[in-house]
C-alpha cells in the first residue's frame, strides 16, 4: 500500500510539473508574439503578469488553464504572428485586417492537433502554405499575399474556405473545387474548377505570348493653318467646359452675395429671439421634470424617494455611470443606473423623447425600462433586475452550470430576437442598440437572453470612448478589473478609428463577434453539431464582413439562424 501511494504521489508531481511547464510555454509564446508585434506596449498594454488565463488578457480565452482561443481582429498589429503557432491546444485563432506579415510555418497534427478555425484575411503574410491538418474547419486568408500552388494543403474537413485575392498558381484539386469562384477570385494564374480549366489559360497564355508586335504607330505632321476633325472637336468641347464652370462660379458668388446681404441685414434679435424661446421653452420643461419619474408599463407603483431610500447594492461602475439593485419597502427588486454626469450632462429634450419610445419595448428578449428620471441632479434608469447574471459570467466561469450547445443555442437565438426586435421597432430615427457584446445580453431565471441598455450610449457625450467595453452593470456579479478590460473587438471597424456613427450595420457586426465567440469559444462535445456550429461560423463571418452595406439585416440573420439550427 505505500508503493501504491508513492507510486501515485509520483505519477500527481509528475503530471503537475508537466501541466506547469505546458502552461510556461503558452505564456512564453504569447510573449514573443507580443515582442514582435507591440514592442513599445501600447497596444497589448494588458498581456501582464505570468498568467495569461486570468482574465486581464485582453482577447484570449482558457479552458483548463491552457489558451484556447485569440481573437485580435481589428488591433492594429504589425510583425510577425508566428509564435501563436506555438500553442498546441490552440483552437481558434482571428487575426483579422491587420498588417501581420510573414510566412506561416508547416501546421500538421503534431504541431497544432486541436486547431479548427483560422481567420488570417487582409494582411500581408506571405509564402507557400503547408497546412495539414484533417480537423480544421475554417480557412479565411483572403486578401493576404501568399503564393505558390495548393497542393500544400490537406483540409479534409473544411466547410468554410477562402483564398482570394492572393498570388496562388496552379490547379484547384481534390475536396476545394466544391468551393465557389469567389473563394479563388483573385488570383490570376490559379485554374481548375471552380475557376476556368487550366487548358484554357494555358491556351491564353500562349497566345498572349506568340502574338506579333504591333507595328509602328506612324505619326504625320499637320499642313500649317490646318485641323483634323478631332482637334476642332476637342477644342469646341474645351471651350464649352470652361464656359460651364465660369458660369457656375459666377453662380455661386452672386448666391453667397445674397445670402450675406439677407443674413446681416436682420435685426440682431431676430435669430437670437427665436433660439431664446426655444431655451425658455427647454428650461420650463426640465424644471417641471425635476425630481419627477417618469413611469412606463410595470413600474407605475415606482417613487423616486423610495428607490433613493431603498437597500442598494453596487452592480458595477462604468464609463456610462454605476448600477445598483435596490430592495424596496415591498420586497420588489429593480436595477437602477445612475448615469455619468460627465458622459450625460445635457439635460436635452431629445433625451426625454427617446426614453419615452424606449420605455414602450416591451419583448420577452429586451430588458424592460420601468421608469426614468431626467432631473437637472440626476439621471436614472431603472430596469427589471437580472439576477441569472450575463452571458460574458457563463462564458468566463460558467458559475457552475453546464453551457453546452444546447444553452448556447438558445441564448444566441434569444439575443438575436431581442436585437432583430430593436431594430425593427418602428422609430425615427430607426433604433440601435449601441454596446451589444457578451456582458450586455444577459439571461433570465430560465435561461433565455435579454437585451438591455438599448439606446444609451448614442446620447453619451465622446460616445466613441464610451463604447469602450466595460462589462454590464446591470447582472449581480461585482464588477472588477478584469472584468472591465474587455477588449474593443466587439466594435465595428468604422467605428474603432474614432470616428464614424453607430448604426443597424454596426450593431449587426458586434452581434457576430458575439457569436463567433460563443460558437468557438472551447470545444463541445454534444455529440452531432458540428454542422450546427458550421452554420453559425458561417453567419457570424457574413456578419463580421468589413463594409457595413454587406452585412445582413438582423431579420436576415434571425431567419439564417433558425434555418441552420
């Protein structure tokens, strides 16, 4: 008996050091990537300390202490990418519209066994592609400027595949002819079905090459004193253009002459009256307003002093102010947001219009809004209380519970109800949600998504630095810093340079991070939904797409959805 628990001892020291030493090569590959491509620590500023599987880590994702999945899309990265390459259980890996440069290495079974999605489209890497690895799913190096044929690869189980827009040669062979053309569009020289047959470009490329050169172009001189019928052509349409465009100048100075000539011959009053009625106008409203609350649906038993009375706790705090559950007299209990009188100062009638039309929701997908109050002192927001906590809390500790496809499911479907809700709301300007990512869905006693928050942030003062991910306050989890640093990725692109508006579009493209994420996020083994999660890959890809007016509308979304699932 003591062999035996020697013998185990051993075998429990041996499998810890090893587990300690796979977990020390992990960090130092996510170090030398982070040499290669932030050097001065500006961009990764979060990859600190020796644990990458913290949650401080912005962009990776752990399972059983090992990293599983890097999302770096949109960061703005230059250097070489090869070192995440060296993370055996990797499985997702999105580096999306970068400029990484650099050739991949050989990616077999004994290198990256575990790796089933790779996202490389629109950087520069380049070189031949030798990728051997019979579980990959998902191929996406469009827009790089790779080279060589394709004989390189051996995907036997890829669903999602794409090439384009490279310098690949060659036959398209074996499993990828089942690809569409744009998977290969592109690339010039590349032949073979899906793409013209190879014979063919042969064919013209050996014309092209045997074709005589054309003969000299003779150019004769022109008598004196005369034109040919295309010079008096030429010149009559010369001289009418720059008839045209003094004529439109003309216009346009006699135009602005009028216009100041009208403008500062008003009286001073004139404009200045009209502007200050409207301000006299705003100044009644917001005082009849102060310290008065604004009730909708479900909350008109609610009373400002009694929610300032009431048994709070602090949720969380935030860019766009602190959420607290408040305990009433009754028992009953809401989720009331302050907001930030940094981001919210303005007490604007525009505010007061849209919380009206964002009080009528009512979806069992959408957190309802019970009441609001637009007090010179105070702004509140109060909202049914969540107390299941969030989706971003499952997908980080699952708090117990099992999250496999099914739960996944049906939170995704929930989440794209409520959203698809929002946006065809009938409202004018149409509504948007703003801040959509895996903190802001949050879900129910029975397990269903919820959206809350709609609308906020477009009335938030630099909405661009508000948009800056900061975990929901409105799920019971106590927010902390690991918590807050989610990083931006959930942002469209045209919105991550700082400038641009938030639109439908955009809030389509933070919805397919979201799934993307919830799909890939580890591996399930709920037996047969490979093709389910394919499907959803696939969507959240449309998604994702760069330019806003190629993504699909959320009821197209809705309805891809419920045909894959």
């Amino acid at each position: 008996m003591a062999l035996l628990h020697y013998f185990l001892l051993t075998f429990l020291t041996i499998a810890s050091e090893l587990g300690l030493a796979l977990r020390s090569q992990d960090l130092l590959s996510l170090l030398s990537f982070k040499a290669s491509v932030d050097p001065l620590n500006t961009l990764l500023y979060t990859w600190e300390g020796s644990n990458p599987c913290s949650g401080f880590w912005v962009g990776i994702k752990c399972y059983q202490g090992r990293v599983v999945s890097i999302y770096l899309d949109d960061a703005s990265l230059v250097g070489s990418a090869t070192p995440l390459f060296g993370l055996s259980q990797i499985q997702v890996l999105s580096l999306r519209r970068n400029a990484l440069s650099g050739s991949l290495p050989h990616l077999t079974n004994l290198t990256n066994p575990t790796l089933r999605h790779l996202f490389l489209s629109q950087n520069q890497f380049e070189g031949t592609l030798n990728i051997s690895l019979p579980s990959l799913l998902s191929l996406r190096i469009e827009h790089n400027d790779f080279s060589g044929r394709l004989e390189g690869l051996h995907l036997p189980s890829v669903v999602d595949f794409n090439v384009s827009v490279n310098h690949l040669a060659g036959e398209i062979s074996g499993g990828l002819s089942k690809f569409p053309s744009s998977a290969f569009n592109g690339n010039p020289t590349l032949c073979g079905s899906p793409l013209p047959s190879c014979s063919k470009i042969s064919h013209l490329s050996n014309a092209t090459n045997t074709r005589p050169s054309p003969a000299p172009i003779i150019v004769s001189t022109c008598s004196n004193g005369s034109l040919s019928k295309l010079g008096i052509t030429t010149l009559l349409s010369i001289g009418i253009g720059d008839i045209v465009l003094i004529a439109m100048a003309l216009a346009i100075v006699i135009g602005m002459y009028t216009w100041f000539k009208r403008r500062f011959s008003m009286p001073p009053n004139a404009i200045t009256g009209a502007q200050g009625l409207e301000l006299d106008r705003g100044f009644v409203e917001e005082k009849e307003m102060d310290r008065r609350l604004v009730c909708f649906e479900g909350g008109e038993d609610l009373r400002l002093d009694s929610l300032l009375k009431a048994s709070a706790e602090v949720l969380g705090k935030g860019i766009s102010g602190s959420t607290y559950k408040a305990v009433l007299q009754d028992g009953i209990m809401v989720a009331v947001k302050r907001l930030s009188a940094v981001q919210f100062p303005s007490h604007s009638k525009a505010f007061n219009q849209r919380m009206q039309l964002i009080g009528r929701l009512r979806h069992s997908h959408v957190v309802s809004l019970r009441a609001y109050c637009n007090a010179l002192e105070e702004k509140l927001l109060v909202y049914d209380y969540m107390p299941s906590g969030s989706l971003h809390s499952l997908l980080q500790s699952n708090r117990g519970r099992n999250l496999d496809w099914r739960s996944r499911k049906q939170i995704l479907m929930g989440a794209a109800h409520g959203l698809n809700f929002i946006h065809s709301f009938p409202a004018r300007p149409p509504l948007v949600h703003a801040n959509i990512k895996p903190s802001n869905i949050l879900i129910d006693e029975q397990g269903n998504a919820c959206i809350p928050e709609c609308s906020i942030m477009c009335f938030a003062t630099n909405l661009h630095q508000a948009l800056l991910p900061h975990a929901s306050t409105l799920f019971p989890e106590r927010m902390n810093s690991a918590a807050t640093s989610t990083w931006h990725g959930y942002r469209a692109p045209e919105l991550s340079v700082g400038k641009g508006k938030v639109t439908q579009e955009s809030d389509v493209y933070s919805f397919g991070m979201v799934l993307l994420e919830v799909v890939t996020d580890k591996e399930i083994d709920d037996g047969d939904c490979e093709g389910e999660m394919m499907g959803m890959v696939k969507i959240g890809m449309m998604c994702t797409v760069e330019c806003p007016d190629e993504r699909p509308k959320m009821s197209q979304v809705l309805r891809m959805m419920g045909e894959f699932l």
